[in-house]
C-alpha cells in the first residue's frame, strides 16, 4: 500500500533548502530511493525499515535524519465472484495477513457476515489493529431461500460418545433433504457424517469446530458451526472406614481431573441415600451389603463413576443410663448399648472426670453441684466402635422438713411441709406413719385408725428426681369416754328438776350444752325445762391431754295432761250365740293411767260398762277382753260393734274425740245400729252400715208422733258411716231417730239430757 512521507525540513539560517535524498531501506528491492521533497514508496512486505533524508540548501550545507518505521500487512479482503445464492444464505469475506478485524458492511452492520436477503451489489470495508485497511465489492443474485442451520450436543469429553442434535428448520414450504457434518478432527480418517442426528467420539482432547451443512428439497444450504474443546474426564476413587450398622461409615473422595476444578459429586449408597458433599458420611440402618456408586464431574461437564461393595458389619452404638444425679448421693450408670451377641465379648470404657472404669454397670459419687461430662466408649468384637458423652447435670438436693404436734383419736393429722427446694420444684412427697404411707399431697389431711406413738416420716423428691427425707416421733391419743346418764331415767316432764350424771369421772373438765347454752363443771349438772317438746342434751369431756369427746342424747319433754283412746275394736261371734268383744287402747297422754271405764255396744243386744283399774304408762299400748259377753235379741249377721271410753282415773278424758270406736261385721244388707252415748247432751252419734252407696233420710219424731225438725237426707258410701245427730237444740226427754234407707225404715230411740 503507497505510504506518504513529508518533508518537514526546515533552515534556521535562512537559506532554502533546494535537494532532497530519501533512502526508504527496503532490501527487497534494488532501487529505495527518491529525489522528491514529498515521495510515495510501497513496501512489499512487512517489518521495520530505516528511512534516511538528507537536505541540501542553496549554498551547500547538508543535514540528515533517520527514523525507523514498521510497516503493518494490510488485510485481504476477497467477497468471491459475482454469484447467485439463496435468500438468508452468510457473505462472508476470507481476510488474511491480520487478526482483530472490524468490519463495516454496505448496511453498516458490523458482523464478520452479512444475511443476503435481495439481490445486488454488496461491499464489505475491513479494518485491522493496525488501522490498515482493505475492501472488497461483490454482486449477489437471489434465487431461492436458505434453511435455518442449527444443532445442538451433549457435553464434549474425551472417549465419550457425544450426541449430535439437528435443530435446522427449513423455509415454509421446503424440507431438508440432506446434512453433512464435519466434527473437525483432522488427525482422523473419517470425522464427517450424513445422518440427521450422528454421534461422534473424540479421542483426545482439544478445540474442534464441528460444521453442520443442510440442504433443501429446493437446493438452498446453510451451514452451522460451533467451537468444541473437548475435556478429559475425571479420574474417580473413593476408600471409606469400617462399615458399621447405624453408625456413620466416612467416605473419602480420590477423585481428581487436573485444570478441571471444581469437582462436583454425586454419592449413591444403595439404600435410598444420596450426597454431594466431597466426603460425606452415611448412616446405614440395615446389616446388609450395599454397592456404593460415586459419580464426579469436572468444570468442563465430563464425568466418569466408580461403583464399590460396602458391607455392613452388625450395630455397635454407644448409650447409657443413669439413675438421678444428686450431690452426696451415689449415680449409678447402667450400659444400654447396642452390640452384637454375645454382649459379654465388647468392652466398655468408662471415663468420668479423670478417672476411668470398665464394666456393665458402674457407680459414682459427686460432692458437689454442677456439670460433669461421663463418657462411654464401646469397643466391638467385630471392629466396630462407638463412643457417646453425656452431661450430667448433678443437683442439689431438697431439704426436707416438716411440722406435727401429737393429736386426739378423733382430731385429723395435718402435718404442714416446710421442705426446700434447692433446685427445681418440689413435686413429689410421700408421708408415712410407721413406714406405711398414708398421704402422697403436699397439705395432707389424715384420720388415724388407732392410737399409739407413731414414727412419722416425709420423703419428697424434686422436678429433677433429687430426694431428702426427715422423721419425727408423735403420739396419738385415744380420746376420753363421753356419756351421760339422766334422773329420771325415761320420762321427762317440763316443771320437773332432771339431773345430768357423766360416767366417765377422771376427765378434766366437763361441759354442758342445754338448751343451747354451755355449762362448765366438774361433774354433773341439773336442769328444769320450761317448755315441751324435743330437746337435745350434749356433753364434750376434755382429758388432761387436751383431748374431747362429746355425745349428745335426745329427751322428750311432755306437760303434763290426760288422754286414753282406742286404736281398734275386734268382735267375735261365738257358736254359743254370744258376741266377744276386745279393744285395743294407746294412752296418748303425759300422765300414767290408774283406772277407766268402757262400754260396748252392739246392733240388737244390751249395752255393757266395765271399770279396769292397773298402770298404763304414757305411750302405753294395752288390749281390754271384755269380761261380759253379748247376745243379740235377734240373730243379725250384719251388726255394728261400738266401744266407748266413758271416764279415765274417775275423770272426763282431755281429749275425747279418740274415745270411741265403732266396727261393722258383715256386708250383706244395711243396718242401722243403736246411737251413743245414748243418753246424750249435745250430739249421740248413729252408726250405718251400707252395702253399697245409698241416700238416706233422717228425721227426728217425739213420741207423740210429731216431727220435730226438716228431714235430714244424705249420700253415703258403702261401708260403715258414723253419722253426727245434734241434740242442743232438744229439750231433756225421748225422742225416736227414723232412718230411711231405700225400702226400709229403721227406728232408734234416744235421750237427751242437760
């Protein structure tokens, strides 16, 4: 390329400068010189050259320069021939003698190709790093459209089949007929393929451009191509510890792939378990025999695996227990390992603080609170080993204590807890009398079942199982006898002076309640009731233990007053023609009874009056036999038996509506029975038997004849009927009771007296 040089020469003397003597130093050729002021020279290669002037003024003085310059390649650019090819086919230009181009198409696009879609004139400028630059024009005709070109592939490792995708899609209306794929490896005897979706392996590593051309049915092609550097694959290894059911087996990775980190990893360990850790751990939970697989993959994507046998050996795993953790207090620390029979063969190690024991079971005392860490260490017959620490936490222990007094048989046992907890809360207690417990609550309440001198104790346990336990000795009173006997011993009268004795005489005291009011003394008491009824008498005896009884009796206090009356009235009608009569007779009364006199009546016979002298006592039941006997006028099955109380201890009865009593034998017909009392004063009383419900009427006739008042009718029911007759508005005299009854009539005579 023509490279312009100017001379910038200049005279400081004032003189001209009239001749000029360029050497451009280009060895290539024999003539490199010039005489111009301003000369073109072209290098036909590049390098560096040495440029040398030399300047002449007018009056003959000369001077010289020399520089050194480098001359650049300028690029080659060649679009081909003009050419018909297919719309959306690539122009491209093959540049040579540089690198790092810029490109600058007719469209002012500034890829290294351009997409032809109309046909034309098509230039395309290009510039290198030097700044040099070159062009080149070409014609392109349209016919046709182009395919889309395009594959996809799996990820290029070394001796690995890689999978070639087609994803080329074809002009509407069109299909691909044809692919040709060239996978660049030049070293191989045949890298190219025909099929839709080839595969291919790369036998070494390196940078491979892979070409995809397609045809359609129409003749267009495009190409795709892709750089491929193809990587090694890793070199994978894995070792891992003693196999261990339920323990963890650690697993170290081998694997490597120089220039090619980081590495991923993929672990399977046959029973469900995976990771991607470098080295992980695993658990196996079955005693059985695993095929172990590892998978490592390098940066570049390849990847390669490793499959190993693990069996698994039976389960060694380290554990143990222990009893509560108090201070001053013996820990027992039982071993409750896993490990294969016989469980004698392993051995246990112990170590607690800086001492060490071996055995099943071991013991330990701590004197003093805080954490102590105890470790067990098991060591299998079959190589497996386990190891477990524990922190215990070692308590200080509750202190127990506690308030009882002695108390009375009939007093309850409340003893009060006074423990401290030194840790935690108190959540247990346990009190015992003699070694039998008898509450588990803190506040108890207990009602002893014997007296005695009892040892009671408290055993409490805290919310961490710590336990402390204290005694005492109490003694249980037997309680004083408390009874009383009364003067009179049975009935009691108001008015009356009652004497209270206590049975028990060696008591402290003695306290009377009466009336509701209490009385202290020092041994009985008397007391007169004024008024009658129900009262309760209540003695408490306190001994010199302080302990009390009480007992409490009821009496029954009566006035004084007279009533006899007459619970029932039997009749029996003997074969000889007599009439038996008994009654029973209550005495309702304060006042023992000493005599009475009683009748008896009965339908068709005599009356009878008895006079009985004894001692019916208040509340007294006694049946009075009538020693006489009564035979009926005319033979009536259907009679009515009345008795009657007429005086009591040669007295009027204070209550005389119980002192009559009238019984009806037989049910056949209706009878009307003779009236009492008969005389009477002020009223007689007219028993009637009905066999079934009837009106009767019942008129009252002088014996003249002459009815005296209104006939009287009245319902009544079947059965025995005591009718009232008044008789005060009756002068003294006889009359006749006519009693209608249906069809029949019956005629009663009667008396009435003042």
């Amino acid at each position: 390329k023509n490279i312009q040089f100017t001379d910038t020469s200049f005279s400081t003397s004032g003189n001209t400068i009239t001749e000029w003597y360029w050497n451009f130093g280009d060895p290539s050729v024999l003539s490199d010189t010039s005489n111009l002021e301003n000369p073109v020279y072209v290098y036909s290669d590049t390098g560096s050259f040495q440029i040398n002037l030399i300047v002449t003024t007018d009056v003959g003085c000369k001077q010289s320069l020399v520089k050194t310059i480098h001359v650049n390649p300028t690029p080659v650019v060649n679009l081909g021939a003009d050419t018909t090819i297919c719309a959306g086919n690539f122009l491209s230009s093959a540049v040579s003698n540089t690198g790092g181009n810029s490109y600058l198409w007719n469209d002012n696009s500034s890829n290294d190709s351009l997409t032809v879609t109309t046909s034309g004139p098509y230039w395309l400028l290009v510039t290198n790093t030097y700044g040099c630059t070159a062009s080149d024009t070409t014609n392109i005709t349209i016919s046709g459209f182009a395919p889309t070109a395009y594959f996809s592939n799996s990820t290029p490792c070394k001796s690995r089949t890689m999978n070639f995708t087609d994803g080329s899609t074809p002009p509407l209306g069109n299909t691909i007929t044809s692919w040709n794929w060239n996978f660049g490896n030049d070293l191989a005897l045949d890298d190219t393929s025909i099929l839709q979706h080839p595969q291919y392996t790369y036998p070494d590593t390196g940078m491979y451009t892979v070409t995809l051309v397609v045809t359609t049915n129409a003749g267009c092609k495009q190409s795709f191509s892709r750089n491929l550097h193809v990587a090694p694959v890793p070199l994978v290894n894995y070792s891992n510890t003693i196999a261990c059911k339920n323990a963890d087996t650690q697993f170290t990775n081998g694997s490597s792939s120089p220039g090619y980190a980081p590495l991923s990893y993929s672990w399977n360990f046959g029973d469900g378990g995976i990771s991607a850790a470098m080295d992980p751990a695993h658990l196996f939970s079955q005693q059985l025999t695993y095929a172990v697989k590892l998978v490592t993959t390098n940066s570049a994507g390849c990847k390669d695996s490793i499959t190993k046998i693990v069996t698994v050996k039976a389960e060694v795993t380290a554990n143990f227990t222990n009893s509560t953790p108090c201070t001053n207090a013996p820990v027992s620390f039982q071993d409750n390992s896993v490990v294969p029979i016989p469980n004698t063969a392993h051995i246990r190690t112990w170590t607690i603080g800086a001492s060490t024991f071996n055995g099943l079971t071991v013991t330990q005392s701590f004197p003093t609170a805080g954490t102590y860490p105890v470790q067990l260490t098991v060591t299998g017959a079959n190589g497996c080993n386990s190891s477990i620490t524990k922190n215990i936490e070692v308590k200080l222990p509750p202190v127990a204590q506690f308030a009882l007094n002695s108390i009375c048989m009939n007093d309850t046992l409340k003893p009060i807890d006074n423990s401290i907890a030194q840790n935690g809360s108190i959540n247990s207690w346990n009190w015992q009398l003699n070694n039998t417990t008898f509450s588990t609550a803190q506040a108890p309440s207990y009602l002893p079942s014997a007296p005695g001198s009892y040892t009671a104790e408290l055993v409490i346990s805290d919310s961490f199982g710590c336990k402390d336990s204290t005694n005492k000795t109490i003694n249980i009173y037997n309680i004083p006898v408390a009874d009383f006997s009364t003067n009179p011993s049975t009935l009691f009268f108001t008015d009356s002076l009652i004497s209270f004795s206590p049975l028990n005489t060696n008591a402290l005291n003695y306290t009377w309640n009466i009336e509701g009011t209490n009385q202290m003394s020092t041994s009985g008491i008397t007391h007169v009731f004024d008024t009658a009824g129900i009262q309760p008498v209540i003695l408490t005896v306190t001994d010199l233990n302080g302990c009390s009884n009480s007992k409490s009796i009821t009496i029954l206090l009566r006035d004084y007053f007279l009533d006899l009356g007459i619970s029932d009235v039997r009749s029996v009608y003997g074969s000889d023609g007599y009439i038996s009569i008994e009654a029973d007779l209550v005495n309702l009364g304060t006042i023992p009874v000493s005599s009475f006199e009683i009748s008896v009546h009965v339908t068709d016979a005599s009356s009878i009056k008895e006079t009985w002298t004894g001692t019916p006592s208040p509340s007294g039941l006694y049946t009075y036999a009538f020693n006489s006997k009564l035979k009926q006028l005319k033979n009536n099955p259907n009679y009515i038996t009345c008795v009657t109380i007429e005086s009591v201890n040669s007295m009027n009865d204070a209550n005389s509506s119980n002192n009559n009593l009238c019984i009806a034998k037989g049910s056949n017909h209706s009878t009307v029975s003779d009236p009492f009392p008969n005389p009477g004063n002020d009223h007689t009383v007219l028993p009637i038997q009905l066999n079934k419900e009837s009106e009767i009427t019942i008129e009252i006739i002088d014996l003249l004849g002459q009815k005296l008042a209104e006939p009287q009718s009245m319902q009544l029911q079947s059965g025995l009927s005591l009718v009232n007759i008044p008789l005060s508005l009756l002068n003294q005299g006889h009359y006749l009771l006519k009693i209608t009854i249906g069809d029949t009539v019956f005629m009663k005579k009667i008396t009435k007296v003042n």
